[in-house]
C-alpha cells in the first residue's frame, strides 16, 4: 500500500460558521487601506503631481498587486499565530533585529503623526479659521481620548464608516477639467527621469503605498480579531477555519488596497490637472494643495479637499499610534490590546499617548510639516525593504506558521515586492549622492 506520509495537509473547512455578507467580511484590510491615504500621503501624491503632472500616475497602477500582496502576507501571519509582527521577530530571530525595525517604525510613526495633525490643524483653520495650534491639540486630544475609552469592537466599527470620507478626492477630480485620454495613457505607460528628484518622488510614493506602520497594524489587527471573538483562535490550532479566514483575509486586503490607491491615483491627477501648469506649484503643506484649489477649481472642490484632510488624519493617526504601540509592546512582552482598559494594560496605552503627545508637540517645535511628511514617506519606503525581506522569511518558516507557509502567487508576489522597493531606494540613493 503506497504510503501517505508525503500527501499535503488536507484544510477542512469549519462548516459550524455562519457564512458572512460582504460588508462583514471587511475589517483590518480595508481600515488599514483607508489609513494608508493619511495627510501625508496626501502631501505626498499633491506633490508629485503638482511637479511631475500624470506622470506618476502609472505607480498607482503598478502598486496595487505589490501591496495588496503584502498586505494579504501580513494579514495571514497574524490569523496564524495570533500574534503581530514584533511578537513574532522577538520570539525566533535574534534581539536586535526586532528592536532596530521597532525604533525606526516609532521614529517614522511619531514624525507622521506631528505631520498628520498638523496638516489637519492648517485644513480646519481654512474651513472654520481660528488659530491652528488650537485644532492641533483638538484632533490629537479626540483621537487619544476615543483610543483609550472607547473598546475595539465599537471603535473599529467607527472606523470602518469613516473610510468613506476617502471618495471626497475622487468627488474633487470630477469637480475640474481633466484630460482622460492623457491620464489613460499616463496610468498604463510609466515615464522616468533621470533626476534625483524623481526619483525621491518615487520613493516616497512607494514609501506612503507601502509602508512598514501597515504591516505592523494588520498583522496585530488580525490578531486582536481573535481576542475580541470567542468563536475564533489562531489558525495554528484551529485549522478548520483557514480556508474561510483566507478567503476573507484575501478579499477584505484587495479592497481596502484597491480603495487606497484609487484615491491616491484622483490626489496624483487632481493636483496634476490644477498645479502643475502653474509658475508657483509648490506645495508646502497638505493643507496648501487645498488652498491652490480655490481659485482654479473653485469653492466646492477646496471644500471637499480640505476636509479630506481632516476625515483622513482622524482615520490615520489611531493607526499609526497604535502600530506603534502594538510594536512596543509586543517586543517587551507587554500586554498589547485596543480591546483591554487603560488599567489591564497600561504599559500598551502609555507608548500610545506617549506618541500622539510627542507628535503633537512638533507642531510647537517648528517643525516643517511638508518636510517631515515628505521625509517619512521616504524613510518608511527605505526601512520597508529589509522588514519585507523579515516577512517573507518569516512568513515560510515552518516553525513559526506551521502547515500555513505562503501560496506560490504571494511567495513570488511578496519577493518581487521587496526587490523592487530595494532597487528603487538603491536608485535614489545613488542619485541623491552625484
């Protein structure tokens, strides 16, 4: 009788579910995909096509499958095992390896978070007036005060709901003229220049797209899905529902992703339709590319833009916050959980404070917010490639995910990814050095 030690793992489904409908099948991965077009991304996106017009709009194109893949490898590493991404490092690779990615996600994090709400302070002063300053400390308050009071379960619901204030940019790009056959040819041919300039336009394009604060708030995300759900345990023990979990994991990734870089792709081509014909198209805040917009695309488009701004900044800086805090606490062992109080783990909340405070407190440093947002995206698309090359290993390590090693189409989709982050970023380096 030939034997059947070498037949693959067989996945029974978990036929004890109750099949869900489409909107309960998206959580982590479309929040995470609605954090992604945050103030800085938006700066980043009304800056390259303010200088560049539509000929970065072939990245959005481009971008999707590398980080839709990404995303989905991130997402399946945390249903596995039940734990997040620093969790995971700390336990099977050496120390310093995990606490050198944690500090460059805390340092990129917090300069975004400064960023973020400092480009929400300048929106809001635009729509309402008033002295900027005081929004800064309004929105970072609201923010902190909603992550600490208000349970998981709730406030990813609200979450959820406010990824629609993302369709104001696509609203503003019909608000202008736009030539469609220009933005098609442009989406489907990508352009280069050779300038250092491009290419740290490219970089931080791919460095907003795809950034490491992502991966570490999905992975734990998905993680902290099985904490709050009685019914649910890592897929390490609980086999049954893998088939169900990455069927959902694969579809709630692609249309949180999809969202993110249609949105991003209207930012490129309303910035590009309005600033880049004009003598003074430089952009120096989020909130100036939608001052710009008044006088070219009239009141209803600024106002829609502005307050873009604002509904994005509240949608990102939980999560750059609490990737940060997921991250800490996860490398020292710490209870780490949006669903637990202030009092079961303190240790978690006061990392989270600490960086919502500290991001507030650039704003009174002087910080440049164009430049710091600008920076980051370039820092997170540099640290990006070392932490996807942790994932990917991470991610066939028989011991660390058991039976659940990645399918072909995302081993091959996760590698290309990072090979390709690693020679841009080699490339502009380069550049940056002549």
């Amino acid at each position: 009788m030939p034997s059947t030690a070498q037949r693959p793992p067989q996945i029974t489904p978990d036929v004890s579910e109750q099949p869900e409908g489409f909107l309960e099948r998206l959580g982590p991965g479309l929040i995470t995909g609605a954090a992604d077009d945050d103030p800085s991304g938006i700066a980043t996106y009304s800056q390259v096509g303010a200088q560049f017009g539509f000929g970065m709009l072939w990245t959005m194109l481009f971008s999707f499958p590398l980080m839709a893949a990404m995303q989905e490898i991130c997402a399946r590493l945390g249903r596995i095992t039940g734990k997040g991404i620093a969790a995971n490092f700390r336990k099977h690779y050496p120390r310093p390896i995990t606490y050198t990615l944690v500090l460059l996600l805390c340092f990129a994090n917090i300069f975004n978070i400064g960023a973020d709400i400092t480009a929400m302070g300048a929106a809001a002063q635009l729509v309402f007036h008033g002295p900027p300053n005081l929004y800064v400390v309004l929105f970072g308050a609201i923010s902190l005060i909603l992550q600490i009071r208000v349970r998981y379960d709730k406030y990813v619901h609200y979450l959820k709901w406010l990824t629609l204030v993302l369709f104001t940019y696509v609203a503003t790009a019909f608000a202008v003229h736009v030539p469609w056959g220009q933005v098609l040819r442009s989406t489907v041919m990508p352009s280069f220049q050779a300038t250092s300039g491009y290419w740290m336009g490219l970089v931080a394009v791919l460095g907003t797209t795809i950034s490491p604060y992502l991966f570490f708030w999905q992975t734990s995300e998905e993680a902290e899905e099985i904490r709050v759900n009685a019914t649910e345990e890592p897929l390490k023990k609980k086999p049954s529902q893998a088939l169900r979990q990455f069927r959902r994991i694969a579809l709630d990734t692609r249309v949180g992703m999809a969202m993110s870089n249609i949105v991003a792709f209207f930012i490129i081509l309303t910035a590009a339709a309005t600033l880049h014909s004009e003598a003074n198209a430089t952009i120096n805040t989020a909130a100036d590319a939608a001052k710009a917009l008044r006088p070219l695309a009239g009141n209803f488009a600024f106002l829609l833009f502005a307050l873009g701004i604002i509904g994005t900044g509240l949608l990102a800086v939980p999560v750059l916050a609490g990737s940060a805090a997921y991250a800490v606490a996860e490398t020292f062992r710490w209870r780490a959980s949006l669903q637990s109080t202030a009092r079961e783990a303190p240790k978690f909340y006061f990392v989270l404070a600490a960086a919502t405070v500290i991001g507030i407190a650039l704003n009174f440093l002087g910080m440049n917010p164009i430049r710091a947002l600008f920076l980051s995206a370039v820092v997170n698309g540099i640290v990006s490639a070392p932490l996807m090359a942790m994932l990917m290993i991470v991610s066939g390590n028989e011991k660390i995910v058991g039976k659940f090693t990645l399918p072909a189409y995302l081993r091959i989709a996760g590698w290309l990814t990072t090979a390709v982050i690693t020679i841009i970023s080699a490339i502009f380096i380069v550049q940056s050095l002549r």
